[in-house]
C-alpha cells in the first residue's frame, strides 16, 4: 500500500520553487575553510544541488529511529509547512560546510538552540534526547549516506572508495558539532558502513514516521508542478534502503522504479550541460572565493 497524501483537512502550504535556491552566506573571512576543513572530498559531494533529492529520504530514514520518531512528533511543526523545514535544515547544513568558522559555528548554535529542547519519552516510557551522542550519530549518519547515494545515482558524479573514505572523514568535524562523540564515531568509512547497515536493520516505521512521511511526500509547489510528487516518491524509494521503503509503503512498483530510472537519466544527462551556478549551490562558489581556490 502507498503512503496516502496528506488529508484534505491538513494540507501543507506550497513550496515556491524560489526557495529551492537558498542564498549563501556572506562572503566571510578571507582564506578561512570553516569548520570542514579538509574540504576537497566534503566541497565536491555537498556542493552538488542533487543532495536536495535526498533530504526525504534522509528524513524518513531518521524518523524511522523510533526515538528520533518520539522526538520530532512531540516537538516539531512539519505539519505546518514540511518541505520549509526541510529546506530551513539544508540551508543550515549548507552554512556549515561552506561558511567561513564562525558562520559554522553560529548556524551550528542556532540548531543546537532548537535541539536541547528535544527531549521527553516514548508511549512505552523510553526517554529520549536529541543531544544523545547514539542519536545524534544516526542522524549525521542519514546525512552522510543520502548525500553520496543522490550525488551518485542522480549527478552522475562516480562515487569510489575513495571519496568516500574522504567525505566521511571531512564529515566528522560536522557530527561533532552536534553531539557525536569520539566514543560512537567509527574511525573509517568501512566501520561506519558495517554499523550504519546494523542501525538500519533495527529500524521500525511508527505511525508517528508515517505522519511525517505523509507530509514531506505530500509536496506541492508554487507554481504547481504536475506530477512532483510522484517524483518525490519515486526518488526517495530510490533511495532508501528496500526494507526501510517497503515499511513507509514505497513498495519499489514498476511504475515506481520506471519513475525514478527516468529521473536518473534526465539528471545525469542534463548535469554536464548545466552552468556551474545551476548545477552547484552557491555557497561552494563563495567558500572557493573566500580560499582562493578555482573550480
């Protein structure tokens, strides 16, 4: 069975198609990388706009941890306005990796702020954190591996072993940032992954994920695009992990799979032909700026 739209009752306001391009920060202070730095590995992967397809899947994976679940039902407003929010969180993301250090660190604070107030506990009576070092390592992890699954399939970019290694490693000043502690964070890429597809195997889709699920699938834009939806739920089962999808409803039907086959072959085909300004957020442009380099 699929994931219903969101009930007529509560329809989420449309997204402006003017808000998928955030602007970037101020141009910073001259020759500082940030809080990343290394950067070569970080700047190539989260420069891409195609991360962008992989924020629902990266929700609906984080949410799938019944605690995270708990925690973003008893203090979140997706309903108010999901893919706002969504986008709210990737610009923050986005400032990080490419702001200057105190850019970082302010958009680093500013989530952290909204953060210490998540806590409470389960209906069974488990408490719960968002400052738990666990949870804050399941969410860094959704991060990490939705960004190289949507740079791969749907930029074409070749993701090897070793990118990956090095994005993983450039990655680990941003989970520290919010909480992940040098006791859970796995030394390598090879670790994380082993730990990563464990965490994944325990995961279970409460109703509370569901209702998350219902209203970041249920996307509408302004002006209306016929048909995004459907992309949107093609590319996120495309992008979870089968079991994970088949828990949300996203059963990997033949329409669903033609749906995100088609996807891939437009992105990849049209990404080499795209200016640098289109085809890459801002920010990397401004943080290559303020460091002197090209590219």
């Amino acid at each position: 069975m699929d994931v219903p739209a969101p009930p007529r009752a509560a329809v989420v306001p449309r997204l402006g198609l003017r808000s998928l391009f955030p602007p970037p920060p101020g141009p910073g202070r001259p020759g500082d990388p940030g809080v990343c730095d290394p950067h070569d590995a970080l700047w190539a992967v989260a420069g891409e706009r195609a991360v962008l397809l992989g924020g629902p899947a990266a929700v609906l994976l984080q949410v799938a941890h019944p605690l995270v679940a708990a925690g973003v039902a008893q203090h979140s407003d997706y309903r108010a306005g999901p893919a706002h929010r969504l986008l709210g969180t990737l610009q923050a993301v986005l400032t990080i990796a490419f702001g200057d250090t105190e850019q970082g660190r302010a958009a680093a604070r500013a989530v952290g702020h909204q953060h210490a107030r998540v806590r409470g506990t389960t209906p069974d009576g488990t408490p719960f954190r968002a400052s738990d070092p666990e949870l804050a390592l399941w969410v860094h992890a959704t991060l990490v591996e939705t960004a190289l699954a949507a740079v791969g399939r749907y930029a074409g970019r070749p993701v090897t072993p070793r990118l990956r290694e090095a994005y993983w490693q450039q990655m680990k000043p941003f989970g520290r940032m919010f909480g992940v502690t040098e006791a859970v964070l796995p030394a390598g890429y090879a670790e994380f992954r082993a730990w990563y597809e464990a965490a994944v195997a325990r995961l279970e889709v409460t109703d509370a994920a569901r209702a998350v699920a219902r209203d970041v699938l249920g996307l509408r834009t302004w002006p209306p695009l016929p048909g995004v939806a459907a992309v949107a739920r093609a590319v996120t089962a495309d992008l979870l992990p089968a079991a994970v999808a088949e828990q949300y409803g996203l059963v990997a039907t033949p329409r669903r799979r033609a749906g995100a086959a088609a996807a891939r072959a437009v992105t990849r085909a049209v990404r080499p032909a795209l200016p640098a300004p289109m085809a890459r957020w801002p920010h990397a442009a401004v943080a290559l700026r303020r460091c002197g380099t090209s590219g």
